[in-house]
DNA sequence: AACTTAAAATTACATTTGTAGTCAGTGAGA
DNA sequence: TCTCACTGACTACAAATGTAATTTTAAGTT
C-alpha cells in the first residue's frame, strides 16, 4: 500500500541488483556508491526495515543477522511507477517524453538504436 | 530549490494548461476532476501558497484576489524530472523505459507512430 | 465611512521521510 | 561459560506533505 520513498528506492535498486545481502554488505556497498555515499550505518538499517515493513523486501535468518532479498518484482514496481510519473506529467503519453530526451540530445545513438529495435518488434507484433 | 510534490503538481499542471487563473477558478476547475475531486477549497488555496513559496508560480492582484500563473516552464520542468526519474529506476537509460510500455501492451499505435518520426528526426539530425 | 464577506495569510496537525541514536538480545571468541 | 561486539528493534526529531481551520485584511456594497 504504501510508496517506496526515494532514500528506499536506492536500497531497492541495491537489492534487485544483489539479489540477497546482509546489512552490513549494504551498508558496505552503497557507502561506496554517490547515492549512498555519506549515510550512515544506521540510516541505511533504517530504510532495510522500513522496505521490510512496507513488504518490499523480505529476510531470513542468517548467523548473527538477517539476510534480505526482493519481495517486490522490479520490473513490476518499474512499469507501476513508469505509468504512474508518464501519467502525473505528461497526462498519460509516453512520446513526449522521449520527444524531451531528443530535443536536450540526451538521447545517444545506442538509446536510438534500442528504440528502433523496440519498435521494429512492436510493429512485428502488430502487423 | 525545493521540489514540487504530487499534491502541487496536480494544480501546476492546471496552471501550466490554462495559464492563468484566480484561486477560485483553479477551486471550480480542479474539483471537477479526477485528481482534484475531493479536495476542499482550502486544501487547494494551500497548494497554491506553497507553489508561489516555491516560486513554481506567480501571482498578480486582480479585484479582491490574485491572478496565478507559472513561473516555472512546464518543458524545463518535465525535462529535468524525467531525467531524475530515469535515473532512479532505470540508471539513466531510457529504452527500458519504452520496453516496458511496449512489453505491457500500453504503447497504442499513436504512440508507436510518433515514436518512429522522433526516430527519423533523430536519424536526420544525427546523420 | 462603515460593514460585510471573500481572499489571502497564518496556524494546525497527523503522517511520511531523511537521518540517526539508544536499547536489548545473542552468537562467536576468550 | 562468560563477555562483548554486532545486529535488529525501538525511539527520536526536524522537515516535507496532505489536508484543512482560524485569523486577518481589504474590495465591494450600502
């Protein structure tokens, strides 16, 4: 029911990335990454359980400590929250956005190319 | 500095596609729609404080109240949230966004279309 | 000029979020 | 077996957010 905040969401990623950690290995990784960088121990244990009371994430005992691991799909929680944001700006359509990526020339040949692929199979799909 | 919430981005929204409106035109508006619909008047008025607070938008007096309108451009706004969005769920690549869509059956042959003409506007300007 | 009343400004309050600190229990080492 | 370091559980607290209610101000009306 409840969302996934954005602090959570970086743990998420983490963990469909990981598969399965222990705290301390997330708090080992993401203190080396840009997002995590500079929270503490005890912040990152903080988003584990609240990701585990939200049932984004699940545990199992594991010596001393737990180990977590997925609950929520990722692709699944990727096409809600996708729907979701196209929906809140862009009143539902996907093309404009791409149209954005375009226009700023942040749209690189290798997006381009995967977007012409996606399209060729839409069209296959839909002959 | 600060962000635009979901709340506040429902009225920008409206703001962004009529321009201008006093508060209780936004109020008549907003709760007929589908975002909007249960939402008190004062809860609306809030909404637009904390925009102007946020220098989302502006406002100049008319009669006995104000005339809203954005301060902020809707294109700056969608670009730069779509990219922070991407970057949080798909570590800045677009296409999988797009195969999302494609995958779940929500890209509509419109979409499709206009797609494949950003493509060749891509293609023409990156020959 | 005084009054009324709709707008705006200010205040309210519970929940969520970011960011930790403290407490309590237990496995691993001495 | 006893201790302690580490882990999870619980607590903390300010800022943001959703959602209004109360107070003040000033434009219209009489």
């Amino acid at each position: 029911m409840n969302e996934i905040s954005n602090a959570e969401l970086v743990v998420l990623n983490l963990l469909w990335q990981r598969g399965t950690l222990t705290s301390a290995q997330a708090v080992e990784v993401l203190q080396q990454t840009d997002a995590g960088k500079d929270w503490h121990e005890k912040t990152i244990k903080t988003l584990l359980s609240r990701l585990v009371k939200k049932q984004a994430i699940g545990f199992e005992k594991q010596g001393r400590g737990y180990c977590y691991f997925p609950l929520l799909e990722q692709e699944s929680y990727q096409r809600q929250a996708s729907h979701s944001f196209i929906d809140r700006l862009f009143s539902g359509r996907l093309a404009p956005l791409v149209a954005g990526f375009a226009k700023d020339k942040s749209l690189t040949a290798e997006d381009a190319a995967e977007l012409q692929k996606l399209l060729d199979e839409w069209k296959d799909n839909n002959a």
